[in-house]
C-alpha cells in the first residue's frame, strides 16, 4: 500500500537544499547566478535566508515562489538525520543528489494523485495505483533505494502512463 508523504515544504526542517542545489541565472527571478552545488551567498551561518523578509525587494523572486513539494525535509529528516552539508561537507553531493531525485518522486505522486480525480477506465487506474506504491512506498525511502529509483522502471512508466490520461481530462 502507499503511503503519501506530507508534500508541504517546511524550510525549518530543511537543510536549505534548495539554496545549495539549484542554479539561478540572473535576470528577472534571481538577483545573481549560481551555479548548482554551490551555496547562495545570502544564506546566514544556521542555513536561514538574510533576505528572508525583503526578498522580492533584493531581486530573488524565484526563491519565493520555488516549491520543493516537501522534498527538501524528507531528505533532510528521514535520510540523513537532520545532518547538514555545511556540518558534513562530505554528504553534500549525495544530499544533492538525493534532492533531486526526492523532488522528482514528489512530483510523480503528485501527478498520480491528481489522476485519482478523474474516472479512468480499470486498466489505467489499476497503473495508477501500482505506480503510487513504487512512488510512494509504505516503508518510505532508503537512501540506497533512492539512489537506484532513476534506473527502475517507474520513472519510464509514469512517462508512458501520463499521456494515456489525455482523454480522460
Ligand atoms: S536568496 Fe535566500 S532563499 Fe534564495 S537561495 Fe539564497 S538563501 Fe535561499
């Protein structure tokens, strides 16, 4: 059975993943570039934003409207135990890595969530359901499971399952 994850981002319980992983490119969103993997000069020493409070002021309206769908914490919490790259600068790449593919697994139960609301034939629905116990497993994620999800089939099969859905909109 899947279990679904909370999907609201809760910074505090994050390890301002996205602040580290993402690049920006300056212009009308970001103030600044950054590439990924290096961590935004804004960031204060306990992971918080400087600019937290003035954002859209100081240029990085991206930030405000980035949504990680809860990824962030659930790698932050459930795989590394609340530990941070700036702590452990050696688990920063897996971190990062973790992130995105946690954001992507977040992303599919979303999309499989949003398809429960349409009335699709038995067939379809029964993929559906399939593919929200390997998106959202009942154990939650091991951070070597994780790591292999990109190389499962699920991933090609939510890819095949979406368009199927076009008609039933
Ligand atoms: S500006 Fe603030 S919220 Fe945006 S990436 Fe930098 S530290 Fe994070």
């Amino acid at each position: 059975m899947a279990r679904i994850p909370d999907m609201t981002s809760d910074c505090a319980s994050c390890a301002a993943l996205c602040c580290i992983a993402l690049a920006f490119d300056e212009g009308e969103d970001f103030a600044i570039d950054k590439p990924a993997g290096l961590p935004c000069p804004n960031l204060d020493p306990q992971l918080g934003c400087s600019l937290y409070n003035r954002l859209e002021q100081e240029g990085f309206k991206g930030c405000v409207v980035y949504e990680c769908r809860g990824a962030g914490q659930r790698v932050t919490q459930e795989l590394f135990k609340g530990d941070t790259w700036r702590n452990s600068p050696e688990i920063t790449q897996s971190m990062m890595e973790a992130f995105a593919t946690m954001r992507r697994v977040h992303d599919g139960i979303e999309l499989l969530l949003a398809a429960e609301r349409l009335d699709l034939p038995a067939s379809l629905e029964a993929e559906r359901e399939d593919l929200l116990e390997h998106f959202a497993p009942e154990d939650g994620w091991t951070l070597e499971e994780l790591e292999a999800f990109p190389q499962t089939s699920a991933p090609k099969r939510l890819s095949a399952f979406l368009p199927q859905l076009r008609d039933f909109v």
